[in-house]
C-alpha cells in the first residue's frame, strides 16, 4: 500500500513516499487545452507547466490550482491532484489504496479544509486526512508535537504565513496571514517597472528574488522587455536593491507573526527560550528573514535543514502516527 505525504502548496506541490522519500517536487502549476472544463485535456503540470507561464499559446492556459494555500477552484484542483497521483504512483491500484496525509494551512476554514478532502477524494484518494501545515513541518523536523513541552515553528510559504505554539496534542497559540513569498515576487515585478522600466514575467520576478537570497555578487542582471521600446533589454540591479524593495512586506509578516506572543502563556516561554523558534517554507529563505524574526520575538531561530520538503516529509511520517492525527488531523 502506497503511503503519502503532500504539501500542496501555492507555489510548489511535494509528495514524500514514506519508503522512496521525495517523488515529487515541482511548481504548482497546470497546463491544459482550453474549452469546457469537463472535456478540457491536460497538457502537464508541475515543472513542464511552469516553463509555459507567460508564454503560453492560444488555445491553452496555464493555472494555479490553490491561492493563498487553499482551493479556490475544485475541478482545477482534482484534475491537478490526479495528475500528480499518475506521476507519483508505480502502478494504478496503488492510487486507489493510498494513504495520504496533505498539509493545510492552520489559518485555513472549516469549508476550505473540506474542499482540498473532496477533491483529494475525488481525485482517487480513499479516506485522506487533512494535517496542519506547521504541525506536519514540525514532525519533518524531528519535532514531536506530542511532548509535554512547548515549541513554536514558523512556516512562511507562497501564500500563507503562520506561526503556531503546540504542546501535548494541543496549539497553544497560532497567528496566520495572507500575504507571503508571492507578495514578494509582486513587489520585486512593480519595482523593475517601475524604476527600472523594465516589463519582467512572474517568473523571473520570482527567480530574481530566490538568487538575491544566495547571491554573492553585487548585483544581479535581470532581462525582460523595455517599457518605453518594447525591446529585449537586460539590467543590473543592485542585491541590496532588491533586498530593500521586499522587506517592507517581510517586516508586515514578522509583525503578524510576532503578535502570538502576547498569547503565549508565561509557564511556555521558557520553553521556547531555550529551543528556539524553528522556521521552514520558501519564503524563510529570504535574505535577512531568520534575523528580523529573531529580533521581532526575541527567541533564537533556526532555518530547518529541509525547509522546502519539510512539511511532506513530516506528513508522510504521520501516516503511521494515530496520536498526531487524531489531534491535530482533519478527515
């Protein structure tokens, strides 16, 4: 029996085989045909999709099947899960008799948690259950969220930032906001505009703002489309630039963030004082973050060794986990 944990996230799908580890880890896009949905054909998803954003032929779309980490769109997103099923699964019984655990947003509503369970279940998927995200990071991280003592984690993705506190089976205290790394990628696009008057594609904002992260070099040269021209044009643009054009919205998340601690329980700082806060997602790669966080709750924090397939590795763990689940799981 097959045996899988999914983060299905705004920007990036993982799945974790809890026997062959990752299987998939691409973008979370679909590619199909356009016309009426139920007859529409889907072309590809994940990486192949991806490459199509911002040039994709007439006659065919390029989705997202979640925004802000939950469903929006139920057709898009059992077609997108059933395709991913196809490309993760050896063989078709296999989907049928699957056990799945998929990561959902903390912040996520009673009828947003039921949406991704009916389209999972729709998608081939008998019985899923549903695992809040930072609850399943935190079991990726060698985190056991059924001690009797309090550790805080922070998960900020594509869509969603939250932060929650959780002891024995039970969240302590947990913040969420909808704005994350996509935020960012939207900023550093309207900024190339804007002062550079370069016209850039989604995604190569978004590459631009994933290399500042690692970049050792001054400036980063950035191509797109002259404004005033309509020429192709590259431009050299400052890492410090950029840093500074996406920390305005990193402060707003830390500031979010930070407020849970004013509901935090006093007997539970102490905790978390000497373990620290522990911080995983895309978005926590941004340069600077983990030292703005830091200075915002005052706690030591660390970047998970995993932070990108954190959250599907700790779901596909709590397959075998009834305690986890049963506490913290939807189904």
């Amino acid at each position: 029996m097959a045996e899988f944990g999914i983060d299905l996230g705004t920007a990036n799908t993982v799945v974790c085989d809890e026997s062959r580890g990752i299987v998939f880890d691409e973008p979370s896009v679909l590619l199909r045909r356009s016309g009426r949905r139920r007859h529409a054909r889907i072309l590809a998803i994940g990486r192949e999709a991806s490459e199509l954003l911002g040039r994709v032929p007439a006659g065919m779309s390029a989705m997202r099947p979640l925004q802000d980490g939950v469903i929006t769109d139920l057709e898009t997103a059992r077609s997108y899960l059933r395709a991913v099923l196809r490309r993760t699964t050896r063989h078709p019984w296999q989907r049928n008799y699957a056990r799945v655990v998929i990561g959902v947003p903390s912040g996520a509503t009673v009828l947003e948690r039921q949406a991704l369970l009916e389209a999972a279940d729709e998608a081939g998927i008998r019985g899923p259950t549903a695992l809040d995200e930072p609850i399943a990071g935190a079991v990726g991280c060698g985190i056991d969220p059924m001690e009797r003592r309090v550790h805080m984690v922070v998960d900020v993705g594509g869509g969603t930032a939250e932060v929650t506190a959780f002891c024995f089976g039970g969240v302590l205290t947990a913040r969420s906001c909808r704005v994350a790394g996509d935020e960012m990628t939207v900023a550093v696009y309207r900024h190339m505009r804007e002062h550079h008057q370069l016209v850039v594609g989604e995604q190569t904002a978004e590459d631009v703002k994933i290399r500042v992260g690692f970049e050792t070099e001054p400036s980063v040269v950035v191509p797109g489309r002259d404004a005033g021209t309509g020429h192709a044009r590259l431009a050299t643009v400052p890492v410090a630039e950029i840093v500074e054009v996406v920390e305005p919205i990193t402060d707003s998340i830390v500031e979010t963030l930070a407020a849970c601690l004013d509901d935090l329980p006093p007997e539970a700082v102490g905790d978390v004082l000497a373990d620290g806060v522990t911080v995983f997602g895309g978005a926590s790669l941004t340069r600077g973050f983990g030292a703005r966080l830091e200075r915002a709750f005052g706690f030591p924090v660390k970047v998970a060794e995993n932070p990108l397939t954190c959250v599907a590795e700790g779901a596909a763990r709590c397959v075998h986990s009834r305690a986890v689940t049963d506490a913290y799981g939807w189904s």
